[in-house]
C-alpha cells in the first residue's frame, strides 16, 4: 500500500466502531471518542478541539503548531508499513495483486 492509498484510506469512526472492527472490546466502557481510522487497522484520535494525536508505543504525539495532522499520518504510515510489510508486499506483488484477499 502506498502513502497515497493509506491516507485514502481513511474513514471517521467512533472508538467503539473501531474496537468491533478489530473485534477489540477495549474501547466498550470507555467514552465515545471520534478516531480517523487507516487501512481498517491503524488510528489516530481526534480530540474534538481541532487537535489529533498518535500513540504508538509509548510515544504520543499531538498536532500543534509544528506538526500536523499530514505529519501524524506520515509516522502512522511507517508505522503501519512495518506492521504489515509481509500482507502488503503480498498485496503488491503481481501475482497476487487482483486477487489478493487482504482488504487494509
């Protein structure tokens, strides 16, 4: 998956609608939250107030003056790339590139 398709990937969903997605009950007790949600796997929040923020690992990072929401999505993306370097070469490669089951 490319930069490109990753960022167009991206849907608005509450916390719960991406915890049934993922098939995670973490997010049921939790206040609704609004996510921007990549490849039906990866998030970033949306903090109601014009903000976002990424957390992965232990490291957050949020939108301010210096970074933007494009900044986040582009850490989200290597991140992801990582991830999910074996599905998406798969997904790209020729022979499995029409075919592929993978929906990221």
């Amino acid at each position: 998956m490319t930069y490109e398709e990753f960022v167009n990937s991206r849907k608005e969903m509450t916390n719960r609608e991406f915890g049934k997605l993922v098939r995670d009950m973490m997010w049921d007790d939790e206040p609704e939250q609004k996510f921007l949600v990549y490849g039906d796997s990866f998030y970033i929040e949306d903090l109601g107030d014009g903000r976002y923020n990424l957390l992965i690992g232990n490291e957050e990072t949020m939108t301010n003056e210096t970074t933007s929401l494009s900044d986040l999505e582009a850490k989200l993306y290597d991140y992801a790339k990582d991830e999910c370097r074996l599905e998406w070469s798969l997904d790209e490669s020729p022979a499995f590139g029409a075919t592929s089951s993978h929906n990221p």
